[in-house]
C-alpha cells in the first residue's frame, strides 16, 4: 500500500511539473503576444520578427515564446549571460531594466535590441525576462550590407541600464532619439520590450503564487534534465559518424564558400566550420551568436523537433567555428546584414543531416528572406539635390519571401519564410507608411524546384513611387547567383532576380537608386524539389498546372506531363511521353 502511495504521488508530482512546465511556456507566450500587440514598427507588430522568453535566476533559458524567430530567441538565450556578467544579480534591484544592440553579445546586428529585466517574488529574485525585436532605424548607413565597419552601420549601446529601480533613463533615449531617422517608431519599440518583459514577471508572479512556489530550482531542474534527456535520446538514434556539407553563396562581390563538418556522438552533435570562408570587407558577416543560433536551430528541426527549446535542449549541440572566418566574425567587422548568410546555416545542417537519414531531410529553399526595403528623400539617392528635396522622406521594411524546399512526403510551402519564421507584411501597410505602391504580388510561375515533391514557390513583387520620385532600395538578397538545390534527383530551385520594370538587371545586394517614373522588381527564388520529378503524380502535375503554379511547358518538359490548355490531364499522351523518357 506504501509503495502504491509512493508510485501515484511520484505521478502527481510529474504531472505538476508538466502542467507548470506549460504554464511557463504560455508566459513566454504572453510575452511575446505583448510585444507584438504594442509594437510600433511593421517588423514587430506586422511580421513578428521578436523572441521572448523565461529564464531563471541563473540566466537559463526556461521557456521560450512559440512565436519568434529562432536567430533571436537561440541567440538571446547567451545574451542574458552577458548580462549577468555585467550586473551580477546581486546588484540588481525591482524596477531595473537592461538593454543594449551590442551585435556580439545579442543578437547578431544593431538593429536588434535585446531586453533583460529581473522579475520579483516575495522580495527575492524569481527569475528573468528577455525579449528581442528588430527595429526599422539605427542611424549610420542604414539597413544594408554596404558599410565597411560596424561604426559606419548605426548607434551601438552596450549593456547598460534602460531603468534603474523604474525610472527611465532619459538621457540615453535622447540619444538614440537624436541619431535615427524614425524616433517614434524606434523608442516606441524600445517601450514595448521594455513593456512585454513586465507582462511576463507579472505573469509569473501569479503562477508562482497559484502553485504555491517559492523558487523555480525545483521546476528549472525537471525542465532542463527532461530536456537534455529526451534531446540526446533523439541523437543516438541516429548512426554516429561524421558528415559533410558545403554550400556556395552570392557574397557581396564574390562568392562565399559555407563549409561544415557535423559529428554525432554519444554525448551530442558537434559542428565545425573549418574551411568556410574568411570574413567578407562588407555587411554579410556573421557574429558566433547568430551562427550558433540559426545551425542549433537547422539540427533541431530534423533531430527533436518536439523537445521545447531552452538550455536542457540546446545544451547537446556543440558548435565551433574559426576566428575571422565569416561564420565567426570579430568587432569591428561589418554585420548589419548577417542574416543573409546566417539564414542559410539549416540548409548546410540538412545536407550534412541529409548523409545520415535517408529520405529525411527537406530541399534547400531560399532560406534569406527577400524584404521591401525602401527610403526616400534622403540625400544618398542618386539624383539631383532638388529633386530629392521635393520627395517625401520616408523609410519603411515590408517583409517578404520565397519558397522553402520540398519536404519528405510534402511539396514545399510558397513564399514562406524559413528558417526565420517571420511572417510576410501586407502590401496595405506598406503602402500605407510611405509612397510606395505595390503595383504586383503573385506566385512565380515555375520557381518551385521539380520534384517527385515540387519545390515552393517564389514571388513576383513590383513597386512604384507614388509621386514618381526616384527612391532607394537597399537590396539584401542571396540566391541570385547560386539556386536553392534540389535533393535525392529533385532539381533546383528559380535563381533570384532584382530588376527594374524595363527588365534592367539591379544587384542582388546594397543600396541602389530606382529612377523617377520606373518600377522596381523582385522575383524571390524557389526552394529546391525532393525525388525523381517522373516520379510525381500526373494528377497533382495537372492540379498544379490549373492552379498556375506550373505551366503546360514545365509540365511536359520536367514531369512528362500532357495537359490541355483548361489544365485537363491527357493521361494517354502522358502515359506515352514517361515511356519516350524512360
């Protein structure tokens, strides 16, 4: 009778820690939903691009947000380090608030600010909240991979106090006030981190009071063993060895090489960037922190895609990259554009997966996002001063993708941002920020990668000036040169391409004028297709086919598949075109 009481109070125990495990991560989650709900700029409030999550009074990660994006959030779970390396916990006081831009010790470029903000319980410190959100202005050059330093590329804030027992630190707000181009959108920004941080100590009060705790080191263990447990699990199952990978990148004015070495042993999964390229003389390169985030986060979609994320679970994933390498880039290194090559480290983490599960692995996609952005009236537009002058000043990021690779089992998903998650801006907002109009936005036609599983699909995007002024473009695109790559006898992914609407080439990366009275165009890339394309079924060609997505051409060239112009199936012309095919 003992041991049967013992049993089911051991079982009410861990059925308590799991409910209070989920109540931490609907926290986060509230958190998050907060800072996208008082969000000032279209990259918070309208794509999402933020991370937030829970940690304790050690600065391990607890709990993250579902929603986010994983550069931030994996990069953000070192960051609170920093922090606390600053200022010890001993030294903080309720109504204190930490903030700082710093690339290396947050989240990889200026743009995005990252808070940290200790939570309260009884007069003891409970734990800690940090969140994260790109902002649309921090001065210096702008959103782009031209700059040749990180002085050149914005105002840079250290870790430091935002508040210091509540009170806002006035001074500092008037200077980043004084040194961007759009100060409502940014401080407002910087309030709401500040606000959804608050949200969730708030939150966690409550909890902690409804389940009647005085720490969390007893929830904190439960969560990080489970975690550290169930990850390395998922690791032995697949053979230990060690897999290659390299991927070729547009760069900014050559080509970049992506080199890894991923290792799975007993004890995890070990990566190693020897042999990728040196560090680039613009904007491209990647802090570590933003390199370790996205390859984490490439190997957990594959490996333990269900194991919540935090430190029990990132703690089996090891990775190292050499000192100046681009995947490892040192102050003052430009970086304000790390995502372009960073977004694409879950593509080289698949190919390396892709030796050791067969038929488990997706297709490369486009991986960067291909974002709007936009300036005008501003004196780094190629134009004369008084035509400038006249033109509205403006500055506005819409985002936008292209499509992911194909899945197992599974086409890919059409202009879908993966790996970062964000979602695409409507065309509404955009338009209604600034003079811009998006005269076109459609699914391009053949992009996806054919396939057994057809690639997703890129996007065609067109935009105008309103007032037929020349504006800016500050492009940061990849895949323009090099497809995303086809897998298992899938082909390739559509390249890229950046034009005007006279079909004049424009480059895939840096700032550029669009002239008076022209359109600028984007065709995002397609993802890469899974399989033998003969291998597809002729009914989901021709679905395809009468959806747009694939034309009659594509069709019987790369399918062997006949349909009528009304997107029929014509199964005996097909039946006979396989054969010719062999």
């Amino acid at each position: 009778m003992n041991a049967f009481t013992d049993q089911t109070d051991a079982s009410l125990a861990q059925i308590r820690m799991q409910v209070m495990w989920d109540r931490l991560i609907a926290v986060a989650e509230e958190q998050a939903l907060t800072l996208i709900r008082t969000g000032f700029s279209t990259s918070t409030r309208e794509a999402g691009d933020v991370s937030a999550g829970a940690f304790d009074a050690k600065g391990r990660m607890l709990a993250q947000a579902i929603t986010g994006t994983p550069g931030h959030v994996n990069a953000m779970a070192r960051a609170v380090r920093h922090f606390l390396d600053k200022f010890p916990t001993e030294t903080m006081r309720d109504g204190d608030v930490f903030f700082t831009n710093d690339p290396w010790k947050g989240t990889g470029h200026l743009h995005d600010f990252t808070f940290v903000t200790p939570t309260y319980h009884n007069g003891k410190l409970a734990g800690l909240f940090a969140s994260t959100c790109h902002v649309v202005d921090v001065g210096g050059r702008g959103m782009g991979p031209d700059s040749r330093q990180v002085y050149e590329e914005g105002i840079y804030i250290p870790l430091m106090r935002f508040a210091k027992a509540g009170v806002v630190d006035a001074s500092i707000m008037e200077i980043i006030r004084e040194n961007v181009r759009e100060p409502t959108q940014v401080i407002g920004d910087l309030f709401s981190l500040a606000a959804c941080n608050k949200v969730g100590g708030r939150r966690l009060i409550a909890m902690m009071d409804e389940f009647k705790l005085d720490s969390l080191d007893e929830l904190a263990r439960h969560i990080l063993q489970r975690s550290y447990e169930a990850s390395l699990a998922a690791i032995r199952k697949i053979p230990f060895g060690t897999y290659h990978n390299e991927l070729m990148a547009d760069g900014y004015d050559k080509p970049i090489k992506l080199v890894a070495a991923l290792t799975v042993g007993p004890t995890g999964i070990d990566v190693d960037f020897t042999g990728t390229s040196g560090i680039s003389a613009f904007g491209i390169n990647v802090p570590f922190c933003y390199t370790e985030a996205y390859s984490s986060f490439g190997i957990k979609c594959i490996v333990a895609p269900k194991i919540p994320n935090n430190e029990g679970s990132l703690s089996v994933i090891r990775v190292t990259a050499p000192d100046h390498c681009i995947l490892n880039a040192k102050h003052p290194a430009p970086v304000a554009t790390r995502h372009i090559t960073g977004q694409l480290l879950p593509d080289l983490m698949f190919g390396c997966l892709a030796e050791a599960l067969k038929d488990a692995v997706p297709a490369e996609g486009t991986s960067c996002l291909w974002n709007l952005f936009a300036m005008g009236g501003d004196s780094r537009i190629e134009a004369d001063i008084d035509v400038i002058a006249k033109s509205k000043p403006f500055n506005v990021m819409s985002f936008h993708s292209g499509g992911t690779g194909a899945r197992p089992g599974k086409d890919g998903l059409s202009a879908t941002a993966f790996p970062s998650g964000v979602k695409n801006c409507p065309v509404e907002i955009t338009e209604a920020l600034s003079p811009i109009l998006v005269t076109r936005k459609e699914y391009r036609v053949d992009s996806g990668g054919p396939g057994q599983f057809r690639g997703g699909l890129g996007q065609v995007m067109e935009a105008i000036h309103l007032d037929d002024d020349p504006f800016m473009i500050s492009a940061n695109y990849d895949r323009v040169d090099f497809a995303p790559r086809g897998r298992d006898g899938g082909r390739d992914g559509a390249k890229g391409i950046v034009r005007l609407g006279t079909g004049t080439l424009l480059r895939g990366k840096g700032q550029q004028t669009i002239p008076a009275h022209q359109s600028f165009v984007i065709e995002a890339p397609g993802g890469g297709g899974l399989g033998d394309p003969m291998a597809r079924d002729p009914a989901l060609v021709a679905d395809d086919v009468r959806a747009g997505l694939v034309s009659l051409q594509s069709a019987a060239r790369d399918y062997g598949v006949i349909c009528t112009t009304d997107g029929d199936l014509d199964r005996v012309a097909t039946t006979q075109l396989r054969k010719r095919a062999g």
